[in-house]
C-alpha cells in the first residue's frame, strides 16, 4: 500500500480552498452539515457567505467548519491548514515554522501559532493499557551529553535547563505514549507508570533506582552500565530510537523548544509515531478529527502558564 502522497499529489487532490473546505467539511459531517452550535442537521448552506458559509435553521446561528475547532478564530485559509498537516505528517523530524512560513506563504509567527494549534489537538491522555512495554526517561533541552553518565548523578529534577521526559512504548502495536514529567523521582515514576500500565504487564526499564520497588508489574531491569544493551528481550531500543528522532528534530529542525512548550512538541512527535508512516487522506483526516472542540489561543500559548 502506497501511503506517501507527494506534493504534486498532495495539491492535484487539493488544489485549493473549496477542495479544502470539502475534505474537512466532509470528514466532520459526511454529507449533511451539522449545527456545533445545536446539533441540528436543519442546515442551510448560504452562498458566498464568507467566513461563515452554512446558517442552522433551529438555533438560526451561522456557523462554519472551523466552529468548534482549534481553527476558529484563524484567519489563515483552510488549504493552508490542510497543506500544514499535510507538511506535518510528511516530515519524519518535522517542520520548522520557518520553512513552514516559506511553503504556505505565511509569517513565521503565524505558522510557529498554526503549527503549535496542530500539536496542542495531538496531546493525548491516556487510561492504563496492559501489554508489554519499553519505559525510558530522557532530558529535551540544551547540550546533549552522554546520556548514561548523566544517570548516574541526576537526582529528582535532573540537569539544569533540561526538561525530563517520559516514555512508553508498547511492544505489541509500536505506538508510543511520551510527555514531560517534573523529576524522575520514584514517587513520580512510579504514578506515572501506574497511569498508563495496567497491572500484571511487563515493563522493560533501565537500571536507575526510582524505577526499583515498584508493585503491580513485572520489571525487567537493563544495565546499561554493565555493558549489558540487548540480551533477547529485554532492551529499550523500540523506546531509544524515538528518542534519537526526537532529539534529531530538537537539534535539527526546531532548534530550541522552551520548556513551557515540550509537551506540544512531544506530543507531535508520538502523534506522528503512533499514526505511522506515511501522509494519505486518512492519516491526515485522523489528525482534524483531534483538531474538534479544542481552543488554543495566542494569549495563552505565550502567556506564562
Ligand atoms: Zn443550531
């Protein structure tokens, strides 16, 4: 199965606004529009009423596809919108919001706010899950220095300016679920894992201490310390390499990611791992399915939290 759509593709299938409009208005509603404001499905569609192209015959708002979605208080157009996701999932190390600034012809600071919309829809919450999972913890930020060595010093929060992220990977479907945490702290890891492991799984860790002790679960403890990297299963390779494409993305494509906003980063990064390979319509739709009732705006995203 082909799942690479190239950009002649990309923008032969979509070529512009209207085409745009259909794919999201179609994905939403399928064939008849529905009111965000009522529910109704007693809608009207109004012609060349721009922004707001449908008017509900109950509730008699207007409304269009963007109501209701991280897109609507954006004035960029919607082929934008689709070609950024399009751009997001067709790079495996992601965009910077300066080539992104370039391709749809944009500001950078609209594209850096457009691109940090899509990423905040991406955030995912997960419930425990059981199954067999590789569990790491790493730091986004600043220098990267030899990582094991690192382990044997941090305490709690880690090196300064670093942010601390956690990480699972299910070894049955390869999705990954990642996010910042505050220490690595064995309290702290220790809820964590029991917010998304279920009991009576297998989780696969390195050898630091916070993870000891732990109740529920069947841990396999990898030294990396002893030299000791793969012996059969028990590794975290599946859980390293996302990490290496993470860490390939901070240093290559978005240079710096201030704390405030690593979760969003994070979460594009799991998002794309999680919906794999590739940038078809389905792939592309799954993602404004997420983009449904979610705000973000742009006092928020700069403010301080
Ligand atoms: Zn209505």
């Amino acid at each position: 199965m082909k799942n690479i759509m190239s950009r002649y593709e990309f923008l032969e299938k979509y070529p512009d606004e209207q085409a745009a409009a259909e794919f999201f208005e179609q994905r939403r509603w399928g064939d008849i529009p529905q009111c965000p404001h009522c529910l109704s499905r007693n809608t009207a569609r109004i012609k060349n009423a721009k922004p707001m192209p449908h008017r509900c015959r109950e509730c008699r708002k207007h409304f269009s596809v963007r109501t209701g979605t991280i897109m609507e208080r954006s004035k960029i157009p919607l082929h934008k919108w689709l070609m950024a996701i399009w751009m997001l999932h067709t790079a495996r190390k992601g965009v910077s919001s300066i080539q992104m600034a370039k391709d749809l012809g944009i500001s950078q600071q609209a594209a850096w706010f457009l691109q940090h919309r899509i990423r905040e829809s991406m955030i995912e919450e997960g419930h425990p899950i059981s199954g067999t999972f590789e569990i790491d913890e790493t730091y986004i930020g600043g220098k990267e220095k030899n990582k094991h060595r690192r382990k044997k010093k941090k305490l709690g929060s880690g090196p300064v300016g670093k942010q601390a992220v956690l990480g699972f990977r299910n070894r049955r479907n390869s999705t990954v679920r990642a996010y910042p945490i505050p220490n690595v702290r064995r309290q702290t890891l220790h809820a964590e894992i029991a917010r998304n492991v279920q009991d009576g799984s297998t989780i696969y860790t390195d050898e630091m201490s916070s993870y000891d002790k732990i109740t529920g679960v069947n841990r396999v403890s990898i030294n990396h310390s002893a030299g000791e990297y793969v012996r059969d299963d028990a590794h975290t390779n599946g859980i390293e390499s996302f990490w290496a494409l993470l860490k390939r993305g901070y240093h290559g494509t978005n240079h710096w990611w201030s704390v405030k906003h690593i979760h969003r980063y994070v979460a594009e990064y799991t998002h794309r791992q999680n919906a794999g390979p590739g940038n078809t319509p389905d792939v592309l739709a799954l993602t404004f399915d997420r983009m449904i009732g979610i705000r973000l705006t742009y006092r928020e995203l700069v403010g301080q939290p």
